[in-house]
C-alpha cells in the first residue's frame, strides 16, 4: 500500500475520527448521502441529522463476488423432457478487498408520510341525462373512444350498457410535524464501505466504489423499525481521498460534488 493508504487506515481506525469526518462541524451532507444510498426514503423526510454513532470498524474485509451458472437440458424420445438448473457461488476470481468496513447508527428526526385513506365513499352514478354530463363527471375518461368501442349512440344506451360507480378517497392529512417529539427520532443503521483512493487518482475511487456495489448485489441491509423505509442497498460506499495537493485546481468542494452525484460519500485525510 501507499504511504497515504497506511495513514488513512491508521487515522480512520478510530471510530471517533471516523465519526467527524462524517459529520463535520454539524454538516450533514456526507450523512445525507449516506442514507440515500442505502434506504428507500420516499415515504419519510429527514428533517434533521443529529447524531453519528461508529459502533465498529475494520479494516482490509474481503468481499468475494458471486457468480450465477444457468444451464438447461433436454430430451425428445420418447417424449420431450425439458429441465433447468441454476447454480449461484462464489466466483472463483479474487476479492474485492474493501479497506475500511463500519457500522453506524445515525439518529435523524424524521417525518414520516401518514399514508392510507382515512374514508372510502362509493356510490352509483345513473342519474346522468346526457352524455355531456356522463362526460363532465369523468373528465379523465375518453367518452367518445368508449361509445364507438361499444357501438353507443344515445345516452339511454349508455346508462343501460353498464353499471357506473363514483368512488371518492379522502387522504389522511399529516398533523403538524413537531421537531422536538422525542417520536420523531429514530435510528438509522449504515453499514459504510470505504476504498482508499491514491491520492491523485478520483477515476479509480469511484471505479472501486462500483465494484463494490456490484459485488454486494445479492446482499440485504438491516430493515429499521418504528419507519416505513426499506433497505436499499448493503453498503453505502464511501472514497478516502487526500484533503490537500488535488491536481487541476480541483478543490475538496468540486470531489464531493462529483462523488455525491454517485451516491459516495467523500472522506477527507491529509498526505502528511
């Protein structure tokens, strides 16, 4: 390894700088992305990140990818005979070795979406004299397409073709969300993978980045209770890459832009 590489692990080792890289001074973006990229939030807004907990760290896991076989075989007399088969292994390649493994708890306040109807009303709609009311009721309806598929030229006709039913569905409302009721907190569980980056080398990070996420494709994250989100994703992925001397004029702000429309979360050590 690099001499950058053999500071990097040695300095995120610990789980208390670890945790302040990714919460930096409060700034909860490098979280932010974390989560997107490991849970499904479209039925919850984190409001707020108030907490990073690092409950473990390793360092150098193998992760080994897994390989699928399918195969199929078949036979004409005396009659046909058709059979398939699939095998799923671990590929017999090398692994992909992930150079820092953590398990994080991250405390949001959350808003979680009420979901569900709170009343269902369905009555008959016959009433109707016309086919510009049978139309005005059913705006979204295609009246003139569904008279000439059913071969109707009178509103009589069309009100003895079939039974017509209005339904109405009243959504439930959220109440007025209360940053401070302690049910809004919960916990978040992150497993973060992070890949040490040469320190000039941004292409290689996200490239090792991918293969881990590839790798882990068969894997399942753990599902939080008390929340309606589901898991993603095993692993959020993180780069470790140099927080000084970056080629081009590039600044730490530019590489985290470009690995957080990845969905990878940027950790910043010094060369030196």
């Amino acid at each position: 390894m690099t001499a950058f590489a053999d500071r990097a692990l040695r300095e995120l080792s610990d789980p208390a700088a670890l945790g302040a890289l990714l919460l930096p001074d409060g700034d909860a973006g490098r979280v932010r992305t974390m989560l997107a990229a490991t849970y499904d939030l479209s039925a919850a807004r984190i409001d707020q990140v108030t907490a990073v907990h690092v409950r473990t760290v390793s360092l150098q896991r193998p992760l080994f990818p897994v390989g699928r076989q399918d195969g199929s075989w078949s036979r004409l007399v005396p009659s046909f005979t058709r059979g398939e088969f699939t095998l799923t292994r671990p590929a017999p390649a090398d692994p992909l070795w992930i150079d820092l493994l953590a398990g994080i708890d991250v405390t949001v306040v959350t808003e979680v979406d009420p979901s569900g109807a709170e009343s269902v009303l369905s009555r008959a709609f016959d009433s109707f004299t016309t086919l510009d009311e049978f139309r005005a009721r059913f705006t979204f309806f295609d009246l003139d397409a569904f008279l000439a598929e059913h071969r109707i030229s009178t509103v009589e006709q069309l009100r003895d073709a079939f039974d017509y039913v209005v339904t109405e569905i009243r959504l439930r409302r959220p109440g007025t969300f209360d940053a401070d009721d302690p049910a809004n907190r919960h916990t978040l569980p992150v497993t973060v993978a992070a890949v040490i980056a040469d320190p000039f080398d941004l292409a290689a990070g996200l490239r090792a980045t991918r293969l881990v996420r590839e790798a882990a494709k068969g894997l399942t994250g753990p599902a939080p209770g008390g929340l309606p989100v589901e898991a993603t994703e095993a692993y959020a992925t993180a780069v470790v890459v140099a927080a000084d001397g970056l080629p081009g004029g590039l600044t730490a702000t530019d590489v985290e832009q470009l690995y957080g429309k990845e969905g990878v979360v940027s950790l910043f050590v010094p060369t030196t």
